[in-house]
C-alpha cells in the first residue's frame, strides 16, 4: 500500500498475556518510530529506528517492551507480560529522516483486561 | 532527548477569530523542527518542517515562523474554523538529524461555532 500499515488495529488481551503489534512502513522509508498514546496523554516517544544503525531505545518504559526491525522494514513491537498501564494506541510513523517529515499509521489500540 | 515545550496547554476560540501558539526548544545544536495536526480519531499529519531561523511558512490560513537562535517557534491560524479543532505538536531535531523525533505534549484546539 501507500502508506503506513498496522495490524491489529485493536487488540485485547489479559493481564500478564504477550502481545506482538506489527507496522509495514512506506517502501524506502529509512525512519521508523514507534509512539503510543495513553488515555489523556500526549505522543510518547518509545523507540526509533534509523538505516541499519542501533535503534534509539530510550523512550521504552520497561524492559517488558522490546522492539525489532526486519531487513530495514517490516518492524514488530513487542509487549511482555502486559499490565493494564500498558493500555494505550500504539503509533508506528516512517520516515527519510531529519528534514523529511513523517508519515503515521492508524495505530494499534491495546487494552489490557 | 531535546526538552520541547508548548504553550497554551489548550485554547478555546470563536470561529473566525485568529490565534497562535508557541514551541519553545534548545537552540543549540538545531537541525529542524517539525509541526504535526493531530484530529481527535485520527493519526497526526505533518504541517511543516522549518530548518532556516527567520522561515516562514504558510498552508492555507495555517502559518509558521521559526527563530533558530532563540529557540522557539510560533504556529498562527487565521479565521479559525471548527475544523481546526485538533491538537497541534511540535517536535525540535538536533545535531545531523539522526536524533529521533521526539514531541511535545501540544496544544489543543477548540474552536467554536
């Protein structure tokens, strides 16, 4: 397709469960971000790919998340063990980088039960 | 992490009255700024991305001025109209733009009929 792809775009699952949310960015794109967006909250920053640098993991909130990128495209974000706080809409963006402006999915909405 | 900062927090307007709002970030070391509208139900879409102090940029009645050396930027909306009604977020790049995107918490828009 032409723009960013997510799946599932709406996920529940039971406390203490692992959940996978996959993003397919643009073909080409270098970029890929993955924010997520707690109820009432703003876009928060979780991890950052670049080109086939070391992702930027600083934005994750425990060692329960963990992300990985496959041949510089297809990226899978992976939730362990979920708590109810991790309750959120999951947003992949992808991008050239830098100047060029990202391009976002529709999310993956995650309630924990 | 670049510490960005908008203000107002939230902003209620008339229909047809203009306003504006503020991105306060680090000036040192700037590479870009970006400007993204996010519609309650829907993803943020890129508005502008400004890298040049004294730019200014325009879509429609939606404008934008970026001083690099001070470190802030101003987003202007003429004649609002309720379709404005969104949450704007800005998000400063540093260094070679390889730093990832990180936003702030935005300003939220209500603009009444």
């Amino acid at each position: 397709g032409a723009g960013v792809s997510q799946s599932p775009s709406n996920k529940v699952t039971e406390k203490g469960k692992d959940v996978e949310l996959r993003c397919d960015p643009i073909s080409g794109h270098t970029a890929l971000y993955w924010y997520r967006q707690s109820l009432g909250q703003g876009l928060e920053f979780l991890i950052y790919f670049q080109g086939n640098s070391a992702p930027d993991k600083s934005g994750l909130p425990s060692d329960r998340f963990s992300a990985e990128r496959t041949g510089g495209s297809v990226s899978t974000l992976t939730i362990q063990r979920t708590q109810q706080e991790d309750s959120a809409v999951y947003l992949c963006a992808s991008g050239t980088g830098g100047v060029r402006e990202l391009f976002f999915g529709e999310g993956s909405r995650l309630t924990v039960l | 992490i670049l510490n960005v900062e908008q203000s107002p927090q939230s902003l209620h307007v008339q229909e047809g009255d203009s306003t504006n709002f503020t991105c306060s970030f680090p000036s040192s070391n700037f590479y870009a700024l970006h400007w993204y509208r996010w519609e309650t139900a829907k993803s943020p879409e890129a508005l502008f991305v400004m890298t040049l102090n004294g730019d200014e940029k325009k879509k429609g009645r939606i404008s934008a001025t970026l001083n690099t050396k001070e470190g802030y930027s101003y987003l202007y909306i003429k004649g609002s109209q309720p379709e404005d009604s969104a949450t704007y977020l800005c998000a400063p790049c540093s260094g070679s733009g390889n730093t990832p995107l990180v936003f702030g918490k935005g300003t939220r828009l209500s603009v009444i009929a």
